[in-house]
C-alpha cells in the first residue's frame, strides 16, 4: 500500500509541476518572441541576421507548441470530484495509517459530531492525509500521538483566500520537534525538504495545499518549536446541490492556464 501510494504521489506531482512550470516557460517564450519580433524591426535587414532571427523564432515557437501540448496532457488528468464523509474516509484509513506509521506512533481521531460531506477526490484526501501522517511520525522521532480530528467551522468573514462559509476543519496534529521560523515559511515550497537526500522529496505538503486549493479550500500550519505541529485542512462543506449528484462531478486538474 505504501508503494501505491508513493507511485501516486509521485504522478501527481509530476501532473502539477508539469502545469506549473509548463505555464512559467510558456511566458518565458512568448517574452523570448516579442523580443527577437522588436529585433527584427530594429536591426537593419541583412539576410544573415534575419535568417538567425526566423532560426530563434521558429525554435520559440515550436517550444510553445510543445507547451500547448504538455498542458493539454495535464489537463485531462481529470479529479474525480464527490461528496465524501471525512469522518469515514479517516476511519477507512486506520489500517493503512497503522501500517505506515509504524509501531511508536499511535494514532488517536477525534470526530465529535457528525460532518456534513465535502466535496472532493477520495482517493486523493486519502493521499493528503497520509502525506500529514507520515510528517507528524517523522517529527516524533521517539514516537507520539498523532491526533486526526474534524469538526465543522462557520466562517462569518474571508480568513485568508477562504470566503465565509461553512468548512469541513480537518486538521492532524503532532508533539514533536515543530518548525523553526524558516522551515514554517518554506514548507509548502515544492522540493522543500529538511530530511535530506533520498529521505524527503519536499512535494508533500506543496501537494497537499495543491491538492485542498483544488476543492477552493485552503492549508494552514500552526508550529511551534519543541512542541509540536498542527496542519489544518479547511474544505469547503459541499452544497446541498452537490450531495446526490447523478454522476461523479468532474473538474479539470488544471481550472485555467
Ligand atoms: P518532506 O516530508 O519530503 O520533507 P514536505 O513538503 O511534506 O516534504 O515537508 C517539507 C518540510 O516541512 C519537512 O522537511 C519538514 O522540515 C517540515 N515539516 C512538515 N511537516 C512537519 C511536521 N509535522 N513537523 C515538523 N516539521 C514538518
């Protein structure tokens, strides 16, 4: 299960650093034309120069088709979006989590009351939330609880990029090392990692906020050194529109390029 799980990680990163970086170098080309076109009309006409400068041109753009394609590619990665029970998919999981985490780390879920279904990709919440566990394990290098608790939150006002509304809080906690000021600003950077070569990849938390921002909902970390983390997963509560949809709703990876 670990090695599925690590094969899907892996092919959902390459899926969004693709996006990522395929929309950066677009711009970077479409910035290369515009200059070689500003060449073209002040340079004085000489069939050398011009010649290097359709070289340079064509080379650009066949580079942004290339682009086009690689985007199209990632875009058909479609999620499968539908209305999940969080407090179920944690309880579904708890084999799994036991069997990653190992036997010094214990796992305790704390789902007072019931929560009203969001609207997301399972398999890919499940992914996320095995992502936190392993994090909060590895901080607690001589074992601890790790605390997966949900509840429901109304926001009356926006807190960050969230709009006001009703939220799934899902959040998984640790006592151990926490983060030191550096590493809580750069630990949803994508390739950050502190646990060093062939131990981190860095792409778990960048994956993990891609992954809650897909569903309009947003991660917030909550560190302190020497005590411990909490990462908090906001997912927006589904609308009642969604709940018994037909067919799964499906959403593009990519909402705009
Ligand atoms: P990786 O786990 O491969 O290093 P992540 O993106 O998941 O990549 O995490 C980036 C960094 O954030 C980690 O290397 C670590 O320094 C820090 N971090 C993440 N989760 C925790 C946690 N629960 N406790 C302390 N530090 C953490």
């Amino acid at each position: 299960a670990r090695e599925a799980a690590f094969q899907a990680q892996k092919m959902e990163a390459i899926g969004q650093l693709t996006g990522g970086v395929a929309h950066d170098f677009n711009n970077l080309l479409m910035a290369i034309l515009g200059s070689l076109d500003l060449l073209r009309k002040r340079l004085p006409s000489e069939a050398r120069t011009d010649r290097l400068i359709d070289n340079a041109s064509q080379a650009a753009q066949r580079g942004a088709s290339l682009i086009q394609r690689m985007l199209a590619f990632a875009r058909r990665q479609a999620l499968t979006l539908t209305p999940v029970d969080v407090a179920a998919l944690i309880e579904g999981m708890s084999e799994l989590l036991d069997h990653s985490l190992g036997g010094a780390v214990k796992v305790r879920t704390e789902f007072p009351t019931a929560l009203r279904p969001v609207l997301a990709d399972p398999n890919q919440l499940e992914l996320a939330v095995l992502n936190l566990a392993v994090n909060a394990r590895d901080a607690m290098p001589i074992g601890g609880e790790v605390v997966i608790a949900g509840r429901e939150e109304n926001l009356s006002k926006p807190r960050g990029a969230l709009p006001p509304g009703p939220y799934v809080l899902l959040s998984v906690s640790d006592t151990g090392t926490g983060m030191d000021k550096g590493t809580l600003a750069r630990a949803t950077e994508p390739f950050f990692t502190t646990k060093g070569v062939g131990k981190g990849t860095g792409l778990g938390l960048s994956m993990v906020q891609g992954t809650v921002e897909q569903l309009g909902g947003a991660l917030l970390i909550d560190s302190a050194e020497g005590l411990g983390t909490t990462i908090e997963l906001w997912l927006p509560v589904a609308a009642a529109t969604d709940v018994t949809p037909d067919e799964p709703l499906k959403a593009p990876v990519l909402a705009e390029v």
